[in-house]
C-alpha cells in the first residue's frame, strides 16, 4: 500500500469521527473524581477516573448533538448515593431528549448489597446484566460497632464531651449500644435513603412504588429472577449489549468516552480568557489547617483552609468572575479551619453571588464552610448538617499499668498535662474542656442562624449534632434547593446575569511557572500548592491516629456514614 493511501485512509478515518454518529461511554469501574487533583499523588490515582464536571457537562452539550445517538454505561465501581443522584438526573435528562440509554453491568452486587448502582441503572431506558450476575437489590442498612467494652479489658478509657445528645461521632468508644438519639437519627437517614430509592427505581422501571418495597424485602435476586421480576431487560454479554448498542447509532458508528468528547470540545471552543466566567472552588476531603494534599495514613485528600481560601480569594478578586460554586464534599474536621474557610465564604459573598453544591457529604465542619454561602445546593441524598462538636481523650493508665509502663511527668502549670493519655481530666480541666465545647457549638448555631435566617433556638433545634439527607434539611432550611452541580452552576449564572453558556473556570489557576517557582508571599495563589501532611488535632494528631479517633478534628463525621 503507498504512502498517499496511507494517508487519505486516515484522514478520512478522523474525518469519520469528527463528522460521523456517536455513541457516547462512560465506565464507572474505577469510579469518578470530584474536582482537580490536589497534589501529584492524586494526579498519579486519579489518571484513569473521569471527572464528575466534565460528565455532567458532556451529557449536557450531548443532548443537543445530532451526532450523539446513544449514551452505554458500564456501572460498578463504589459510588456514593449524592453522586449517583447526579448522574440519574443527567441520565434522565439525555433520555428525554430521545437517545437511547443503556446500562450494563456484570453483577449489582457479588452476593452482597448492590442496591445503589442498581438505583443507577434505573435511570436508563434499557438495563442489561451479564448473565452469571446478580441484582443485590436488598435495602440500606447503616451499622456501627462499639468498642467500649473490648477497651475496657484492655485497660483504655475515654473521657469525651459532646454537644449535643445527636453528636454521635464518639459514641463508638463512650457507648455499648446505640443511645436513643443515635437510634433515632440513624433510622430516619434510612428511612430517607430508600423513600428515594423507591421512588426512583419506581419510576424508571414503570413499577408501583409498593412493589419496589415488596421486591427490596425479597432481594437478593439471582439474573432470571431478576428478569423475571422486570428489574432488567435482558441477560448479556459485553460485546452482545455494545453491538446492539451500535446497531441502533447506525452504520460508521463511533465509540468515544463522554469525558474525551467533553474535552474534546472544551479545546475547540476555548472561552476568550477575559470573558465574564463562574469561578468553580472545590473542597474535597477531611478539612484541616493548612494546605490541601493528602493523608499520609491514607484515606484520600484533604481540604486544606490555605488552600481553599486562597481559592475563593483568587476568584474573589478576579474581575472577569462575576458568581462563585463552591462545591464541598467533605465529613468535616478542623473548626478553626473550617472557620478560616467561612470567613473567605462571607467576604466572597460581599462581592459577588456564591453557590455551595453539596456531594455525598458536607456534615459538620463541611456544613460550616457552606453556611455563609447565597444559596446552598444539595442532592437528596446529600448527608449534611451534624451542627455539633465533640473532643476528648483517651486514658490509657489502667493498660499501661497492666504492661507494666510507668510513667512519670514534671510540668509547670496547673493544666500544663490536662491533654496527656497517662492519666484523667481533673475537675478543673473537665471545666476548660467544657467550655470550649460550648464555645465552638455556640459559635457553630448562631452562624447558622445568621447565614440561614433563623432564629438561635429554631437553629439549635435544628443542630444538636444531627445528621440529616438532603430532602430533609430541605424541608427545615438548612438547604435552599435540591439539585446537583450543574443545578448549583445554573443559579450561579442567572444570580450573575449571564448566558447559559457562560464558561466554568476551576479556581486558583495556576500556570506551569507559577507552580514551579517560590511564592512571593502568603497572598501569591503559589504559596496554596497541596503538600502530604497531616494536621487537626494539632499536638494530639499522632495519638488520635493511634487510637483510632477521627484524624480530621472536632467537627468530623464518622467514615461509616456513607451510603454507597
């Protein structure tokens, strides 16, 4: 073959995909990633995730493109309940413009709960399952152990305080069984969570809501029960559902990733770089003092106040930004970091429109830093509030005797050892420890309070420590709409007046030169670069991490709570 036809065939071959049908892919495998890396680490994990953003904005541009003909999505991968919210609604928004949707997986579930993605796959107008594979359609269920008494063997204690009586985050190492309050809260996160579920997987499969709930109390389904019972459509292979996928684009049908084909066109339609924008800021991660990064016990990233402040700040007092979107995805942390962050939220505001979208998790202090905002968006299955504190340590002399360790201090100052694990807070130190319990949950409600409109005792009712989803902190005002983060980006550019198709810009941005050279001082966006370090409960951080307390600080939300 010469070299001339060489070349036609590929031009030719590029000029098929530029100009010929699409069908649009997404593969959730290896999950999806919030925001921008924080730090190289992240960039290293993160290569093969495609990112939420540029998902929801592919499908977005997609339902408008005559050459996308269908979306195929492969669903496994362990994705948190808000997330999977956002997707169903860009789902059934590409379904309504009339392409056909298509969900595969090889099992919801591997004998065990797959409840969640098949929640998912509900969205699709067609839903195929590999025939060795099972549909886990068996509920919510949140569990908690408690260690109380296994450490009491050993000789540990805990003296912990908490405010208030739903502020459950330490009870794992107080209690031997679930408090009132704990119970309470936990069944009404349920309760919430399925009521949803049903209501989805009910309308996308045609079925009566009633019957959902009677088939989530026979689940597990093997695949022809399944089929039998309507939840799929159809029992088959990869290579079976993607050739009928691509029959239905036509013939010349090309395959392409939705995030490529986001990408793609992001490059061929680049926003002049002074074009009015909205600024989008993530926080993602257990918040701390310092810079974003990660962990170095592990556990993903963290959002650092630095790091995010300087964020708001660069869009703050860029003037080509006219609104902001703070996405926040976190269990909280730090207080005071999570206040650093607050106050950049508050003077933001002063400027120019600020939107909070909310993921799986902004409870605690990931509430905090969204409370100050305009308005705050939340997905129905958004865990949030947890309006709380709680601190303490433990008290290892009972072990530590049984071991045989002695140990000795020599301190200046009446409470100059009130945070060592050797020994009980006394009277007087269990006095400076209340207090500043009560100032933290003090200053918590009555800025709830100011940011939300309410009154300190409505506010107070509303905190006391307790988590709530999405829909119901929506119906008490602690959030102002249910949506996602195309939703929050929506309102950010009607608040700012400008066209649908205004550009998204991530902030800070950082060209390749200003992240190689030093900061000139504490205000450059350099000095903000993500590092590994670990820091919120400042001199007790090694022995929180040790003793199994949460590494993120005194507004933290335990890691079980997480629905996925």
């Amino acid at each position: 073959m010469d070299a001339g036809k060489v070349i036609f065939e590929t031009v030719d071959r590029l000029r098929q995909r530029r100009t010929g049908p699409l069908v649009l892919e997404l593969d959730l495998t290896e999950g999806l990633t919030e925001g921008p890396p924080a730090d190289p680490l992240a960039a290293l994990l993160s290569m093969r995730r495609p990112r939420l953003s540029d998902v929801l904005a592919g499908l977005k541009r997609a339902r408008q493109d005559s050459r996308v003909k269908a979306l195929i999505v492969k669903i496994g991968g362990n994705l948190g309940l808000a997330m999977v919210q956002e997707l169903r609604q860009a789902v059934v928004q590409f379904r309504a413009s009339g392409k056909l949707t298509v969900a595969f997986a090889e099992t919801f579930g591997e004998f065990g709960n797959g409840t969640v993605p098949y929640y998912l796959a509900s969205a699709f107008e067609r839903v195929y399952l590999q025939p060795s594979g099972d549909v886990g359609l068996t509920g919510v269920a949140l569990e908690q152990r408690f260690v109380k008494g296994a450490l009491g063997k050993l000789g540990v204690g805990y003296e912990l305080g908490q405010r208030h009586e739903y502020k459950t985050a330490a009870n794992t190492f107080t209690q031997e069984h679930m408090t009132e309050p704990h119970r309470e809260s936990m069944t009404r996160i349920v309760e919430s969570v399925v009521e949803q579920m049903i209501a989805g997987i009910a309308d996308g499969r045609r079925l009566d809501p009633e019957k959902v709930r009677e088939l989530i109390d026979r689940g597990p389904f093997i695949g022809s029960e399944a089929l039998e019972a309507g939840l799929v459509d159809g029992l088959a292979y990869r290579d079976e559902v993607y050739d009928e996928v691509k029959k239905a684009g036509g013939a010349d049908t090309h395959l392409q990733f939705v995030s490529r084909y986001q990408r793609g066109a992001a490059v061929r339609k680049l926003p002049h770089p002074t074009a009015p924008s909205i600024a989008l800021v993530h926080g993602n991660g257990q918040i701390r003092m310092g810079r974003s990064g990660r962990s170095p016990l592990g556990g993903g990233g963290a959002m650092g106040s630095d790091t995010v402040s300087a964020a708001l700040r660069s869009a703050r007092r860029d003037e080509h930004v006219k609104a902001v979107v703070f996405r926040v995805d976190s269990p909280g942390g730090s207080y005071v970091a999570s206040d650093t962050v607050w106050r950049e939220v508050v003077l933001t505001r002063q400027v120019k429109p600020v939107i909070v979208s909310m993921g799986d998790l902004a409870a605690s202090g990931g509430y905090f830093v969204s409370m100050g905002a305009d308005v705050i968006v939340a997905q129905p299955g958004t865990l949030t509030g947890s309006i709380g504190v709680f601190g303490g340590k433990p008290v290892l002399s009972e072990l530590l005797d049984k071991i045989g360790i002695n140990s000795e201090m020599v301190a200046e100052g009446a409470n100059a050892g009130m945070f060592s694990a050797t020994r009980a807070f006394s009277p007087e130190e269990w006095e400076r420890v209340n207090a500043w319990l009560d100032r933290i949950y003090d200053d918590f409600v009555g800025k709830v309070a100011e940011g939300r409109k309410l009154t300190r005792d409505r506010a107070h009712e509303l905190a006391r420590g307790r988590v709530w989803t999405g829909a119901d902190a929506h119906e008490r005002g602690l959030v102002d709409e249910l949506g996602g983060l195309e939703d929050a980006l929506a309102i950010a550019r009607k608040r700012a007046s400008l066209p649908d198709g205004a550009p998204v810009r991530s902030y800070p941005r950082l060209h390749p030169l200003e992240r190689l050279r030093g900061p000139e001082s504490s205000e450059d966006k350099a000095a903000a670069l993500a590092r590994i370090r670990l820091e919120s409960w400042g001199p007790l951080a090694r022995l929180s991490a040790d003793l199994g307390l949460p590494l993120a600080g005194p507004l933290a939300l335990p890691s079980w709570y997480r629905i996925s």
